[in-house]
C-alpha cells in the first residue's frame, strides 16, 4: 500500500454516484457539442441572408423571418 492509497475508503453508495456523475457529463458534453452546431447553423443562415440583402440586393421574406426566429430562441 502507497502513502497515496492510506485512508482512502470509498463510501457505500460511491459506485452508483460515479455512474450517476459519469451520464450528467457524457449528457453535459453532448449538449455542448449540439449547442455548437446548432449556433454555427444560425452564424450561416444569418450570414447567408445579409449577402443577399445587402450583396446581390435581393432576399426573401421567408430566410428574413427564420433567421429572426432563430436569433429569438438562442436567447
């Protein structure tokens, strides 16, 4: 037995805590990488419409409305 071992007993119920902990960072984790897709998807459309509105001088009503939708929900 090491210096670093002495004195370090695990409590009763530490295998079900570790399982617990180990699934709120895996789902943590998972939402973290979908936020991140999700906020590249809106920097494209909202890019996407400014070039066409501003750009090419055209654009719809329809991208101008889903962009502005978006923007509402990342709040």
């Amino acid at each position: 037995m090491t210096i670093s071992d002495a004195g370090t007993r695990r409590p009763r119920g530490a295998n079900a805590l570790d399982r617990c902990m180990l699934i709120i960072d895996r789902l943590v984790e998972w939402l973290g990488r979908l936020t991140a897709w999700l906020t590249l998807g809106l920097v494209l459309l909202v890019a996407g419409d400014v070039m066409l509105r501003y750009i090419w001088h055209t654009g719809s009503v329809a991208s101008r409305n889903c962009s502005g939708i978006c923007s509402q929900w990342s709040r």
